[in-house]
C-alpha cells in the first residue's frame, strides 16, 4: 500500500469519527466508563491483596518449647527456622518474659500468679509470609522436636486465602464483562458509520478494492476512539483515587486507615495500567470494528 | 472477453433466473442486452461480476474463470470490469472531481496520477468544467457521466452497464448512449449495456442479445434507424 493510499485511509478514518460524532462521544464515554471501572477494579484488588499480605505478616504461629530443651538447642532451632524462606519474623519468649506478660496482662491482678513463676513454657513467635503454605515450617518443627504444643491460626489463614482468591476471580469476572460490553458498544458506533456508508463500500468493493483497504479507516476510527477513551478514563482514575485515597486517610476509622495504608499507590501502578487502558481501548476498538464490517465484506 | 457457457442460475428460493444460457462478446464489441423485467438481465450481470455464482456452467470474463476464481483475486478481477448503474451510486459528499478520483485511490493509485488523470476523464465525459461541483448539484445526465467517468477511470478492458438511461429524460439518454458508443470506438473498451428501452436500440442498432424467462431469444445485428 502506498504512502499516499495510508495517508487517504487515516484521513477517511478520522473524518468518519467527527461524521458520526454522537455515536462517537457515546462510544468513548461508554468506554471510559467501562476502562474506569475496570482501573478500580484493578488498584481495589491490588490494595486488597497488599492488605492481606500485611494481615498475614501480623498473624503468629506459636511454638510453646518444651522445659527439658537445652539453650543450645533453642538457638540451633532459631536459626533452622529463620532459615526456612517463608519465615519473615521470629521473637524467642523465655519462661521468665512469659510470665511477666502474663502478669503484665492482668494488670492490678498481677499478684495472682504468685508462685507461678515456673509455669509458662518458652515459646518462639514466628511470623509468615504465606500461611497457607508451611508444609516446611511444619516439617522441620517435627524434625527439631523442640516444641510440647504448636498454636497455628489455620482457619484464619483459610479464611484469607479465600478471600484474596474471590478477589481475584471476581476481578477476572469483571475484567471480562467489561470487555465484552465495550466491544459491543464501539462495534454498535462503528456499525452505524459502516451502515451510513454502505454506498462507498459497496462501490469500493465494485472497482476492486481489497477487503484491507475498506477495513483500515473503520479500524482507525476504532482505534482512536479505544485510544481517546483510555486517556479520559486515566484521567478520571488519577483524579477519582487520589480523592478516595485522601478522604481514607483523613478518616478516623482505625478500618479505613488500615486499609489506607495498604493501598496500591497509582504512582507506582501509573505504567501497568496506562498500558492496560491503551491497549484494552485499542484491542476493543480493532476488534469492534473487524466485527462490525464482516458482514459488508462478504459480497 | 466475456463466455457463458450452458450457464443455469437457480435462486436459493428455487426461482430459475437462467437456463442453460450460453454467449459470447469479443474485445471491442458494443452490445445491447434487453429484456422484460424478471427476465434474466440483472441475473446475467450479477454472474458477470461475480456478485453470485451459476448454480451449473461456466462463466469466463476477461480471462478469469469466476467459478474459480478466489477470494483473494476479487480485486484483481473487478479492476478489470466497469459498472455503471442505473441509479448512478454516486458519493454525495464528494465532489465530481473526488468521485471520479475514488475508483482510482481505492485501486492505489498515486495522488500524482490521480491529479492528472482525472482532468482527462471528466474531458472524455465533457464534464471538465464541473469538477468541483457536487452530484446535487448535476443534471440526472450529467451524474451518469460523472458514474461513466468513475467507470473509466481504472481503464477497464471492459464496461457493464446496467439500464444507464433508465432514471435520465429521453433527450439525455441518448447522449450517453452516444457517448458509451464513443468510449467503446475511441477506448477499444468492450460495452455491454443492459436496457429495456427498445427506441434506444433501434435508434442505434448494433449487436443486441435478447433474453425472456432465462433464455437467449435473439441473439443478432439489429439495422440503424435514427428515428425515435
């Protein structure tokens, strides 16, 4: 194709854009919604991810060791687990340290465990990055055999796990629908320009153009649209979170603020999702306009 | 240039619009095809151009077998074959100039060519003085040559035309019999036009293909007679 054929093409293209302009402003606001929610969707599960990350980083499984357990085989122990990979945190709490915290716990009556200085076992604190995979952690507890009794949050654990899971097929579910409605609405834009130039097509198609030739101004009508959409929706993002993100982080619920604190901050996210937008409106508006021709082509 | 041989065309609601129909029109030939409505005409000319396939023989234009013929080598084919219809199928919201201009961006052609060629075709259709005018603006006649000069433009070895006078005064008919009859003798293009205004063939004469109920009934040299 020449230079001059692709020059003709994009002009034709652009021109068919301000032709059908209220199908054109429909599609593109249509699509900004659409890519809008879609941005949401993806900050509100990455921020739901890191919040969960950090919940889980705040959950310790605890190892009470039993009082025959040399020093030297505590410390041997600590450094087994620190070494395991999905230990983040380990705290040793000696007989001595547990008593006191019990009785710094009961605060003004402290004095009723008088005598029972020797009671509470030695225990070592561990923190995780992942709970619901400790298979080594377990392992190498039963090979130290160090411990008496081992407290692990498991329910919590898969309570977590399922939530951070119907996130992401929620996500995905929505992710999917919102495409699906903005190709359909581009390609019902794209439709009405194809139909409004029926005439011209099916005269191109008489003097021997190729099906490429009548496709690339509908495709960069499509584009342009998808492309302009992504950049408004951006906008809109940008705007949108950074007021949520402040109203969250002048609340006074300890919730809010917690969530506020693990939220995906849009400055990192910035490249991932304006890739996101550009190519979801592009794709949407090439495949919209591909979809909406098919017909014309065929004769 | 164009062969049908034992050609039959069955429509999908069983209508048969052509039956066992065989012809031939050399290069450089001028030829009327008529007919009463239903006859066949518009069947032919869909056969010709590939819009359908016959549902038994085999069609030969320009040297392209159109049975089979591939998707692919469509374009390549249709530049071989002008049309000119009897509603004109011109672009409202362009110019004469940019009309005559289409045919020839579609097929690729460069914007140089484009602006020397064009000058020479609306010549050819005496229209030069109308360039930047729009079809609204134009006379029934003058947008029929306009849809001649389109036509001619890519310089086809052959030019269908399909009722050309059919939405155009008696007056102006002629005219552009007269001029289809001077592009097929200057041009050398091969003509075949499909009409039902019998006038118009005697007024002319020449080689005339009749069809009724899906058969050729005539097929011969129809004499001169320059009275309407």
């Amino acid at each position: 194709m020449k230079g001059s054929s692709i020059g003709y093409l994009s002009k034709e293209g652009l021109k068919n854009i301000w032709i059908n302009r209220l199908m054109s402003v429909a599609s593109v606001g249509i699509l900004s919604a659409c890519l809008l929610i879609l941005g949401f969707t993806i900050l509100i599960s990455a921020s739901l991810n890191s919040m969960m990350k950090y919940i889980e980083g705040q959950v310790e499984i605890v190892l009470f060791i039993r009082d025959d357990v040399s020093e030297e085989k505590i410390e041997q122990a600590r450094g087994a687990f620190l070494g395991c990979e999905n230990v983040t945190g380990l705290i040793h709490t000696t007989k001595q340290e547990a008593f006191l915290e019990q009785q710094e716990a009961l605060g003004d009556k402290g004095y009723l465990l008088t005598g029972l200085e020797d009671v509470f076992p030695a225990s070592f604190r561990i923190t995780v990055e992942n709970l619901s995979d400790i298979s080594e952690f377990r392992a190498l507890a039963g090979q130290l055999d160090i411990h008496e009794a081992m407290r692990i949050p498991e329910d919590f654990a898969n309570t977590l796990v399922n939530i951070r899971n119907a996130v992401s097929s929620f996500s995905i579910v929505a992710i999917i629908a919102l495409v699906i409605i903005s190709v359909i609405v581009i390609s019902n834009t794209i439709r009405a320009s194809v139909f409004a130039r029926r005439t011209e097509i099916g005269i191109m198609k008489q003097v021997g153009a190729t099906d490429n030739f009548i496709r690339i101004p509908f495709i960069i009508e499509g584009a342009v649209i998808g492309l302009i959409a992504a950049g408004l929706a951006f906008g809109l993002l940008h705007f949108s979170y950074a007021q949520l993100s402040n109203s969250m982080g002048l609340s006074n619920s300890p919730f809010l603020t917690g969530f506020f604190d693990n939220m995906a901050s849009l400055e990192v996210m910035r490249g991932q999702i304006i890739l996101y937008f550009a190519s979801g409106g592009l794709v949407t508006g090439v495949i919209s306009s591909v979809l909406s021709l098919r017909s014309y082509l065929k004769v | 240039m164009i062969d049908l041989k034992n050609v039959t065309f069955v429509y999908d609601n069983g209508f048969t619009a052509l039956k066992n129909v065989s012809l031939s029109v050399a290069k450089g030939e001028f030829v009327f095809v008529i007919g009463s409505s239903g006859a066949g005409k518009s069947s032919m000319l869909k056969l010709l151009t590939r819009e359908t396939l016959p549902t038994s023989g085999k069609v030969v234009v320009n040297g392209f077998n159109l049975g089979q013929l591939k998707r692919k080598h469509l374009p390549k084919f249709r530049r071989s074959v002008g049309m000119v219809f009897q509603d004109f199928r011109l672009i409202k919201t362009m110019n004469v100039f940019d009309n005559v201009a289409f045919s020839l961006r579609v097929t690729n052609h460069s914007s140089r060519f484009i602006r020397t060629h064009v000058p020479y075709v609306l010549k050819l259709v005496q229209l030069e003085d109308k360039a930047k005018m729009y079809p609204r603006e134009l006379s029934g006649g003058e947008q029929q040559r306009v849809a001649i000069a389109r036509a001619l433009a890519i310089d086809p070895p052959l030019l269908v035309a399909d009722e050309p006078t059919g939405n155009i005064d008696p007056e102006l008919s002629l005219q552009i019999v007269e001029l289809l009859r001077r592009i097929n003798s200057y041009c050398g293009t091969t003509i075949m036009m499909v009409t039902h205004e019998h006038d118009v063939v005697r007024y002319f004469g020449g080689r005339t293909i009749s069809i009724e109920d899906g058969k050729i009934d005539y097929d011969g040299v129809i004499n001169k007679n320059n009275r309407r």
